[in-house]
C-alpha cells in the first residue's frame, strides 16, 4: 500500500497530507469513511458514478454449504473429498515397473567389475581375489591407467585439489579448461570447442538449445542415434524426420519435403557403437550443402581411434592429406562439417565430453544451454589427464594400430568357427545372440565359468530379437587371451545350441549376419594405413631371396 500510495502523493492532495495508518483507519469502519470522502473529490466522485452506470447488477450468490469443496472457476473435473480417498501407492508403482523389465527381459543387472591399471585389461569382481578378464570395456586403447595421464592427474591434484570449485560462471573456469578446449579445437579444426561433464549431456544441451533456438527448424535423425541425440531433439520441442539407417536416399526424400528457407540439422554418427557400422560422411555433407542444412556428427566412439591424429571418422576418410597438413583450411572432409561432439571418457581414458564448431556456435550454446550453465565443471586433474591424452594420441598412433590388429583377429578367429558376428568396418565386435534370455546367459557362464566378462545388450538399446554381446577388443588383450575368448564362446555355443551364421543363414539373415548376397564389407583402416603393407613387402622380398 506504501508505493501505491507514493505514486498517488503527486497527484492527489487529500493523499498528499494523508498518512497511510489513517487510511486504514477510514476503511475499517462499516461505514466506509473513506469512499464518503472519494465521493466528496471532484475527481473521484465522476469515476464512482460513471462505475455505477456501466455495472450491471450483483446477483446474489446463494451461501456455501458446510463440508462442500470450493472449485477454482478455471479448474475442470468433479470436486474432490480428501476423506474417502487413499494416496497414491507409490512403492507399488515402481514395482510395478520393474516388473515389466523383468518380464520383458530388458532389467538391466550390473556386474561388479574393478579394473585394475597394473593389469589391464584384468579386473576383480565383488570378491578382490577373483580376476577376469574385461572384454567390452569403452576405454578403447587402455589410456585410463596410462601414465601419461596419470602422472599429470596426480601433480594437478596436489596442486589444484579435488574438485572444480563450482561451474564455469563460477570459480570453475581455469587456465586447464581453456587449453583443452584449445587441444580440442585444433584437433576438429574448429575455431572453438566447449567442454562438458559428459558427452550425453553435450549431445543433449547442444540439440535442446539449438534446435529450439533456430525459428521453425526442423531435425533430421538417423534411425540408430544414441539416447542422447534424441534425449535433445525432444528438448528442443522441434519437429524430427528419421530415416533410415544410413539410408541417404531417404534422407534426401525427407530433405526434399521441407521448405528451403527452414533452418535444418542433420544429426548423425559416425560409428554406431551398438552394430559398429560406419556413417557416409560425405554423402550426409553433400545433401547438407544442397538442401541448406547444417551438420551434427557425433564422434564419440570415434575420437582417438581414427584418423591420423584421432580425430574421428572425418578425419581418416582424407587419411594421408590431414596427415600430412593437420591443418584447418586444409580442403578435407574435416572442415565441413559444421559440429562435432565428442567424449572424453572413451578411448581418451578419462571422463566428460565436448562440442566443436564456429566461434559464435560454441559462444551461443555456451550462453544459452542450461545443461552447460547450471552444471559443475570437470575436476582440474580430469581436464589434465584429458589434454595429455589428447595430446600424446595426436602424435602416437601404436595404440590405434594394435587395436585395430586385435580387432581383426578377433572376428577372424570368430568368423572361423560360424560364432556369428555382425559385419562392420570398425572396432565393435557385436556378437549376435537374437534372444534377451540366451544374451544374459552367454553373458553370465562367461563371467562365472570362464573369468571373462562381456556385457550382454537387450532392448531398448537394440531392438528386440537382435540382442548381443558387444565385444570390444583392445591393445592390451594379448594371444593367450584372444584363445580364451574363443574357446570359451564356442564351448557355450555348442552347450546351449546357440545359433551360428548357417543358422541365420537358413532363417533368411538377421542384423546383415547370413544374409544372402551381402557384399564384403572392408575395415576402416586399411592394410597401408596400419603399416602391413611394408610387412608384406618385407615378407615376399624375404621369400624371394630364400627362393633364388
């Protein structure tokens, strides 16, 4: 009442030498003091007789009976008694829900599993003197108990402490932050890249805020995007077309359908963790240019495993030109694509993830997503182990060399004995099972008879009748360890009847395993890439001298 009063002072004299207790005064009497005295006032007195005249009768409103329940005029729905009715049961509604998983056979159990960094890539279970060998770990090349990161992780710790401090608006914005997302950037060949605690989160602030920011846009998502992807686009409140996986003729098709003026994101992967497949890059960058679309290619798992610095996918496709000139402006397939999101806590061994692009894309998302804003920074020691990982992978290329090799001779040794493996150019070994309760059961002999761990994948993180077990292998699994895994998948296969390619041959193919006519498909690093080549050269000149 004091600042209406105030505002009225100016203009009103009778307010003006009025205090405000003795107006309470004048309207707490039944009598109304104060409403004689407006009517009194020049001013007053014409607008309560012109109110009067434009009213129309008060109807009589008819008394409110006792125990009856007053309904907001905007509210809808029969009025509610709160002594008949029982609260919700909400200890029976998550049961309930769990229920439908375990019927389903979609629960997720998680094995207890400690890696142990002297040992890699064994692990202890529950029990500390029981070890197993870990198969299908995302620490791709091993780096998570690499001394190049731990030995910076442990002098950032003693001089910075444990934890960030607060987000980067807050006391959590250091020197470390910024010279990764430096590292980054040269690394995409971007102008910027912005950091964040994961890469889901990355995915999903940076869909959610662009997307909703961008007038009437329109997203166009591959069938097989992570959770993360769509987590965003569903934030974003925009309207998405899927097509079909890796289908860019019916990308086009959808393309074709939205106006030209309408901003447009094409949100892809590059390697599809779940099948291991590949993304056309070029192919998805040529109808971005036609159509006026912009790029977002997920490189998560991708980033430190491709390319001649680990750059991804975008960067291996022009293999000996980035090699040779890593350099942004270098007329690669690098430099269009218009973001990069990526992660820190695969094969870079550590945790958190990223975006990369334009200097004004990274200043936008970084102003406007509240999954950036309001959210911790990442601890100083985890940002240095992250650098040095970057760092060291750009020039070392022996990790991602024996990967790949391991790689090869797993699906080799697999491929020879009919475990049917789903084909792809990449580093995921997914072992096709086709059945929630045969994956689970796969998944745990191994573990309990076997001492190896590989982690069955069910619905919905595949769809129904393509379960798996997702195989990954790494730098540090040896001979004698690539022996044990075979060994022990054909002796549970034979076991359980578990089918093999001529099984899903004869069924007509699932998931490309058995299926008739399917063209060869090549590994993404080719026998020149990985030095085997000059092996090869070696070998036959070795022949020849032996023969002559």
């Amino acid at each position: 009442m004091e600042i209406a009063l105030l505002q009225a002072k100016k203009s009103c004299p009778f307010i003006h030498v009025a205090s405000a207790s003795s107006l309470r005064r004048l309207t707490s009497s039944s009598l109304n003091p104060l409403l004689l005295k407006a009517k009194q006032c020049p001013v007053m007195s014409q607008a309560i007789s012109s109110r009067s005249l434009s009213t129309s009768k008060t109807v009589q409103q008819p008394p409110v009976e006792a125990n009856t329940t007053v309904v907001d005029s905007h509210s809808q729905g029969p009025a509610v008694t709160h002594a008949t009715k029982k609260t919700f049961d909400y200890e029976s509604f998550y049961l309930d829900e769990l229920e439908k998983k375990h019927k389903d056979k979609s629960y997720r159990y998680f094995n207890n599993i400690n890696r142990l960094a002297q040992k890699f890539p064994r692990a202890h279970t529950a029990r500390v003197t029981d070890e197993v060998t870990v198969w299908c770990a995302n620490d791709y090349l091993g780096m998570g108990r690499s001394h190049v990161l731990t030995d910076t992780m442990k002098r950032t710790l003693d001089r910075y402490g444990a934890g960030a401090g607060g987000t980067r608006n807050i006391a959590g914005n250091a020197d470390l932050h910024l010279r990764l997302e430096s590292e980054l950037a040269d690394l995409h060949h971007t102008e910027g890249a912005l950091v964040f605690s994961s890469c889901y989160v990355a995915n999903d602030a940076t869909l959610s805020t662009l997307a909703s920011k961008l007038p009437g846009c329109v997203i166009f998502s591959d069938a097989l995007n992570h959770a993360s992807m769509i987590q965003g686009m569903r934030h974003s409140g925009a309207q998405k077309k899927i097509f079909r996986h890796n289908d860019v003729n019916h990308l086009e098709q959808l393309l074709q359908s939205v106006d030209p003026s309408v901003p447009k994101i094409i949100a892809f992967e590059s390697v599809y963790s779940m099948c291991g497949s590949i993304g056309p890059i070029r192919e998805i960058v040529d109808l971005a240019k036609k159509y006026g679309a912009i790029t977002f290619l997920d490189e998560v798992h991708a980033v430190g495993m491709y390319g001649p610095r680990g750059a991804g996918v975008a960067e291996h496709l022009d293999f000996d030109l980035n090699a040779h000139q890593p350099t942004r402006g270098n007329g690669s397939i690098l430099d269009e694509i218009d973001i990069y999101t990526g992660t820190l806590g695969k094969a870079y061994g550590v945790v958190g993830g990223y975006i990369a692009g334009s200097a004004a894309l990274v200043d936008m998302i970084r102003s406007y997503a509240p999954g950036f804003i309001f959210t911790t920074s990442l601890p100083p020691a985890v940002v240095s182990g992250a650098m040095e990982s970057i760092k060291y992978l750009k020039e070392s290329t022996a990790e991602r060399h024996l990967q790949q090799l391991n790689t090869r001779t797993v699906k080799s040794r697999l491929g020879d004995i009919g475990i049917p493996v789903i084909p792809n150019p990449s580093h995921i070994v997914p072992v096709l099972m086709g059945d929630a309760a045969a994956a689970k059961l796969a998944s745990d002999e191994l573990l309990s008879e076997h001492s190896i761990y590989v982690q069955s994948i069910n619905y919905p993180t595949v769809p129904v009748g393509e379960e798996r077990l997702r195989i990954t292998p790494t730098p540090g699994h040896d001979g004698k360890m690539i022996d044990e895994l075979v060994y022990s998948l054909d002796k549970i296969w034979n076991r359980y009847g578990f089918k093999r390619v001529n099984d899903w041959s004869n069924e007509g193919g699932c998931a490309g395993v058995g299926v008739p006519d399917a063209k060869e498909i090549s590994p993404m690093w080719t026998d020149k890439q990985l030095g085997l080549d000059a092996e090869k050269e070696q070998v036959a000149a070795l022949s020849s001298n032996t023969v002559n």
